[in-house]
C-alpha cells in the first residue's frame, strides 16, 4: 500500500533524524547501559524505515547502514587484533 505525499514526506524526515542523530551520537549512546535499550528500539525502527517501499527513503537509510557495519567491522578488527599474541 503506498502512503500519501504527507506520509512519505513524515517517514522521509524520520529517516533522515533518526540517520543523522546516529551518525553524530552513536558512540556516546553505546557508552551507557542505561540508553541501550531505547538505542535498540531506535535501531529497531529505522530497520523498519529501512523497509518503506521508496527510493529516497531506502538510499537515505543504506548510507547510514553501510556506515553503521564499516565502523562496526573496524571496531571488531581493532579488538580482535589486540587480543592476538604476536608471534
């Protein structure tokens, strides 16, 4: 079903919040346990916005995501290779 102009235009700037709000304070977000759970039900919503049925909206949330899993893989090289012994 597809969603009037106002809907589109709601979804597209949520998209665009939701990306720039992580993009800018994921880091301090991930630094207390106390912000975890709303940070999933954030992540969580922007996976569903993810899903909406336009090209602005999913290109808007593709950037974010390859963002997201670079700087995750990164994260997860860095500490692993500082748990290695050097032979």
């Amino acid at each position: 079903e597809r969603a009037g102009e106002n809907d589109q235009a709601f979804i597209r700037g949520l998209s665009l919040f939701f990306t720039t709000f992580f993009s800018k304070h994921l880091s301090l977000l991930e630094l207390h346990q106390e912000h975890h759970a709303r940070l999933t039900t954030a992540m969580y919503y922007l996976v569903s916005i993810s899903l909406v049925d336009d090209d602005d909206i999913f290109k808007i949330c593709l950037d974010f995501w390859n963002q997201f899993s670079r700087s995750l893989y990164n994260t997860m090289r860095q500490s692993g290779s500082q748990g290695q012994n050097p032979r």
